[in-house]
C-alpha cells in the first residue's frame, strides 16, 4: 500500500527521534548550547509525553547551520536574521512553483478551450490586471 510506513523504513527528516545527547553529538555541540538556542528560539525540538526534547533530522541539519554561521563569526542575531530570510526565501519558492503550476494549468485550459470552438469566436483569455491582484477580467471580442 502507498503511503503506509514499514518499522523498519528510516524516519522521515522530521520525526523527533534524537535525544538531546545524541543530537549535541552529532552537531558537535554542548547540550546546554541546545538548550540555549531553544531558549533564543533558534530551534523547537519536539517533545515527549514527560517533557524530554527529541530532535529531528531537519533539526540536526539546522543545528549545524547555526553551528557553522556561529563558528564563522556572525553573532546570534545575524544568524537568527539568516534563518528568517531563508525561511522567507523557502516561501516564495513554494508559491512561485505554486503560480507557475497555476499558470500551465490557465494555459492549458486555454489551448483546449480555443482548439474545442467551432468557430472563430468571442472569447479570449482571462487576463488579471496587475494593477488589482485578485480581480479577473473576461474581454469579449464583439461580433
């Protein structure tokens, strides 16, 4: 069945798995280290049922970014900086490929509808005007 995990597969980079040990290790980091960047709100480790963190893959991968920014000079609140523009870059990412998934979609609608019409007609494409994002224009050609 698609979809349905076996025990024995990997855990997927965001399952909390990671003790804080484990994690400080494979970072290279002090525990405390993570604790403190818990605390300036660099990272949010998961949580067990009685408090302990448990860190993710992604998590680790973080740690060590912030490691490494840290290591090269730049101070916690330039690296906090970087992480929020990373993120926001991630985030215009995912919708560009939103709107360009969008943007084929409209296009191909278009061709299937201008290749299904009998005659030449009065239709031509929905246009937004960039001026007013969100509103939808229909021009008709008249007869």
């Amino acid at each position: 069945m698609a979809g349905r995990r076996s025990p024995m597969d990997p855990p997927g980079p965001d399952a909390a798995v990671y003790v804080i040990s484990v994690a400080a290790e494979l970072t290279g980091l002090h525990p405390q280290t993570l604790r403190t960047y818990e605390r300036m709100g660099l990272i949010t480790p998961g949580r067990t049922g009685g408090g302990g963190r448990r860190y993710s893959a992604r998590d680790i991968d973080l740690l060590r970014e912030i490691s490494e920014l840290t290591s090269s000079g730049i101070g916690i609140e330039g690296v906090r900086r970087i992480l929020e523009l990373e993120n926001r870059v991630a985030a215009l990412a995912a919708r560009n490929e939103e709107l360009l998934a969008e943007l084929d979609a409209t296009r191909e609608a278009l061709r299937q509808a201008v290749a299904g019409r009998p005659t030449p007609g009065p239709r031509v494409p929905v246009v937004r005007p960039p001026d007013r994002p969100g509103s939808i224009v229909v021009w008709r050609r008249s007869r």
